[in-house]
C-alpha cells in the first residue's frame, strides 16, 4: 500500500518543481533586461553630454610664409646655337707640284702671312731666268730704237715692234713670278690649323684639300635658327644669353645680323649673334644653348616654386588670410608666366605683396588654420 501512495504523490511534486524554475527564469530575465535598459540609458546620457560639448580648436599647421615680390618678365626661348670661327677656310692647293717643305703642324696656330706649304718651283724659276734674259734683250733694243727714232732713222713700224716685246717680256716674267708665289702657300690671317697628312715629296693634284684653317680672332659667331613668330619680334642689337656647357655662367651676345628669308623646310629663320671674349673651350662647330629674350615686358609677381600646386581644376596657391583665430589658407587660382626651378612667376591672380604658404603647401586645405614654422617659440606664444 505504501507503494501506491508513493506513486501517486511524485506527479505533483514534479509539477512544482517546474513552475518554480519557470518563475525563476522570469526573474533572471527580466533583471538582464532591466540591466540592458540601465546600460543604454547611461550611454545616451553620455552622447547628449559629448553632442553639448563644443568640438577642440583645429590644430594649426606648421608651414613656410612667403611674400609675392614684384617683377618684369619676357618671353624667351631656348634654342641650339653652333658655334663659328669669324673666319675659316679649307686651304687647297690651286696649282699642281710636288711639296718641298712644310712649315705648320697639325692643330697649331699660323701667324698672317707665314708660309705654310712650299710646292718644287724649279722649272718655274728656270723659266723665270730665261724670260727675265728676253725682257733684257727687249729693253735693249728698244732703248736703240728710241734713240734712233728720235733722229729719224728708225721707222714708227719698228719702234712700236720692240716696245711690244718689252711688254710681253715684262708679262712674261709677272705670270712665272706668280706662279712661283702661288706654289708657296701663305696664311691669309691668324689661325689655327685642322688636322692633316702631308709628307715632302708627296704630289699634289690642283684643288687638293690640305686642311681647314679656323680664324684666331678676339670674338666668335653664334649662329641660330628662330621661329618665324620670334624672329618677328627680334632685332638687331638685341642680347641673347650664351651657355657653353650646362652648369657654365651665362655670356651675353649681340645680334648682328638676321637673313633676310625663311627655310623654305622649317619656316625658322637663321640669326647670328656676335660674342666677345669666348672661353678657351669654346671650338668652332661646338653647339651651345641659346636663350634669347623677346617682346614687351610685362609685370609679374615671384614666388616659391614650392608655393605652385597643379589639381585637375588648374594651377592654384594658397594666400594666408589673417581672421580672429589667426591665419587661414584661401585657395587663389593663378596663371604661371615662367618658372626657373627656384621661383614661379605668376602673371594673373595675385595681388602686389600677397603672402602665400610656400614649403608645405602639399599638406593645406582651403580654410585650413596656419602657423608659420620659423617664427620662434617666443613669438609662437604671443
């Protein structure tokens, strides 16, 4: 009979059991509910109390101020100039004969009128006794002839006859005396010598070309071909900048002279200009970097080239504008006339005397609070 009793109270405590642990997850529940609630509470409270919190001064940035600097500005062009002697020529030969002494050497300079190759002249001298014998005998005779014509002894036929022979004999020897001098070649200027292959004994055909002979003189042509539309606008008496190498100073140069038409192929206009006192270095045929400078000058503003910034919008500099807080970048579109690397020109879009962020400019935004980094501590405070 226990047995029975037993089974039938088992079910009911089973039933309590759970209800209790039904209302104690309730319980649970609502306390982690309860706490979620509490938690998001706190933190809106902390978001409405930063969103009434004013936001931290910007931090200024740390760059260099510049200063536009009033200047003039040309247009100008660079173009490739050679270099040539004042004088120059291909020394040849203009009669045939064999050389018999050589007095130059290759490279080396020649004084005016010194002789230089000396060709065989004995026929031609040989020639020359001969003809000079004929010329005596001719003034003889006609000398006789004279005489005798003034006492009507000798008739007009034949005193007109030996002063023709005189005079051919004269001819005679004037023509091998040339020819003799043309044998020996002389330096028409001061020069200095090419390079050459000449030996005494060698034959040499009429019209051989020897070397070159490139004047020694105390100032150099630069010749140069201009645009037609630069060539236009330049004048002569107009200076032009000569650079012999790449790093050398400047020379400056004078045009004097300017053809009078265009290459029919490119249309350009060859120019030369005249410079004094040329280095040692410089050699005929060298090329050299023309700068010449054309048209009105027109007023411009220099800045740092740092200060130039390029965007798809176009080229553009940040201007310092002072307000209450202190400096601010204002973005300025501008037009650059030239650059040399160091400084930019800018024809359009500043004012005289504008200060602009120079180093640094890549890190500043329009409105963007500014400082400038050399200004000392002491001055940074104030």
């Amino acid at each position: 009979m226990s047995a029975v009793v037993a089974s039938s109270i088992s079910p009911r405590r089973s039933k309590y059991r759970v209800l209790w642990i039904g209302g104690l997850s309730l319980l649970v529940l609502a306390a982690v509910i309860g706490a979620l609630g509490l938690v998001a509470y706190l933190k809106y409270l902390q978001i409405a109390a930063s969103m009434d919190t004013p936001p931290p001064p910007p931090m200024p940035i740390a760059v260099d101020f510049a200063t536009a600097q009033p200047a003039m500005y040309r247009r100008s062009s660079v173009v490739v100039g050679t270099a040539m002697a004042p004088q120059s020529i291909r020394l040849r030969t203009e009669l045939t004969g064999v050389v018999t002494r050589v007095d130059m050497i290759p490279g080396g300079p020649v004084s005016r009128g010194a002789p230089l190759i000396e060709l065989d002249t004995q026929a031609e001298r040989a020639e020359l006794k001969s003809a000079e014998a004929s010329r005596k005998l001719a003034e003889s005779a006609f000398k006789r002839a004279e005489r005798l014509s003034a006492e009507s002894a000798f008739s007009l036929n034949e005193y007109e006859t030996a002063a023709a022979d005189v005079a051919r004999t004269n001819a005679e020897v004037e023509r091998l005396n040339v020819i003799i001098q043309k044998k020996t070649l002389r330096a028409p200027f001061d020069a200095k010598a090419g390079l050459f292959d000449l030996h005494i004994g060698q034959y040499l055909d009429a019209g051989t070309e020897i070397t070159t002979l490139e004047g020694i003189d105390e100032y150099m042509n630069i010749d140069f071909a201009l645009p037609a539309h630069i060539a236009d606008e330049v004048k002569v008496g107009d200076h032009v900048n000569v650079k012999v190498q790449l790093n050398s100073p400047s020379l400056d140069a004078e045009v004097v002279a300017i053809d009078s038409q265009a290459d029919p192929i490119s249309r350009s206009v060859r120019t030369r200009a005249k410079l004094l006192s040329p280095p040692n270095s410089l050699q005929p045929n060298d090329s050299v970097r023309v700068v010449i400078e054309y048209g009105d000058s027109t007023p411009v503003h220099a800045i740092p080239s740092t200060a130039i910034r390029h965007d798809p919008t176009g080229t553009s500099v940040f201007l310092v504008k002072q307000q209450e807080d202190g400096p601010h970048a204002e973005r300025c579109k501008v037009e650059v006339a030239a650059s040399n690397g160091a400084s930019a020109l800018v024809s359009k879009g500043l004012e005289p005397h504008a200060q602009v962020v120079a180093d640094g400019s890549f890190k500043v935004m329009h409105g963007a609070l500014l400082v400038d980094k050399d200004l000392s501590p002491a001055e940074d405070a104030q």
